[in-house]
C-alpha cells in the first residue's frame, strides 16, 4: 500500500509558513522604524504584559529557544531595552525586566500595533480571526488538553 501525502497547498506546515509570512511584513515594517527585531518585540510585548519574568519563562511565552533568548537579552541589555538580575536564593536564575526605554517602544507602537491586528480583523473577519486564534491554540505544545 502506498501512502500519499496531501498536496503542498493542503499541508499545514506549509500553510502555516505561507501564513506567517502573510501576516509579518506591516509588522516588520512597524519593527524597522524602531531598530529591533522580530524577537526582541516579541520579548518586549511579553515584558510589557507580564511584567519581570525568569529567562525560561521568558523563553517560553516568547516563543523563543532558550540559547536565541540569552544572545538576544544580551544585546537588548546593551541597547538598555531591559535589565537582567541573579536571584538571590539561586545564582543559575535569572530574572528579566523591561526598562523605561523598553517600555517607551511598546507605549510608541502600540497604536500601530493595533492597527495592524484591525486589518488582520477585517481580512478575515472578527469571528474567523478568534476562531483561528482558538485553533492554532490547539496544536501549541504548552496549551493543556
């Protein structure tokens, strides 16, 4: 018996990668005019939400490989978007913070950032936007079944 695989136009990995890179661009276009990248939005956003958080938290929430996550908080500490702390009890663990110019980024592009969701919004429609939100949920590793 020989087993078929869908067609390329129907594989989810290979839509989801279509998608991504349907839905990046305004965001990338939002991002150059601040001088960070992708991820170190993505660790700002995280910040901003949750506030100080431990570097596998961080990680975790961020989407981010804990190896990207440490180079990447090196350079933001340098460009002073966020602060890093050893706690106390024990040394090997470290907590991230964002700091006021960090902060002075989201607070800069959050009505962009907005804007950007309300087209996704209307593009698909408001219901079809939170039902795919509620489907892709269903296939994240963290999300408990």
């Amino acid at each position: 018996m020989t087993v078929r695989l869908p067609s390329t136009t129907r594989s989810l990995p290979i839509a989801l990668i279509r998608a991504r890179e349907g839905v990046m661009p305004p965001i990338r276009d939002m991002l150059a005019e601040t001088g960070i990248t992708e991820q170190q939005w993505r660790v700002l956003r995280v910040l901003a939400e949750y506030g100080p958080q431990t570097t596998s938290t961080l990680a975790d929430r961020a989407c981010l490989l804990f190896p990207s996550l440490t180079r990447i908080a090196q350079t933001m500490r340098k460009k002073g978007l966020i602060t890093l702390s050893r706690d106390d009890d024990d040394r090997r663990r470290q907590t991230i913070t964002i700091t006021t110019a960090g902060q002075k980024i989201i607070d800069e592009k959050i009505e962009h950032a907005a804007l950007i969701v309300k087209g996704f919004k209307k593009k698909l429609g408001k219901d079809n936007y939170e039902q795919l939100l509620d489907l892709l949920a269903m296939l994240d590793p963290q999300e408990k079944d």
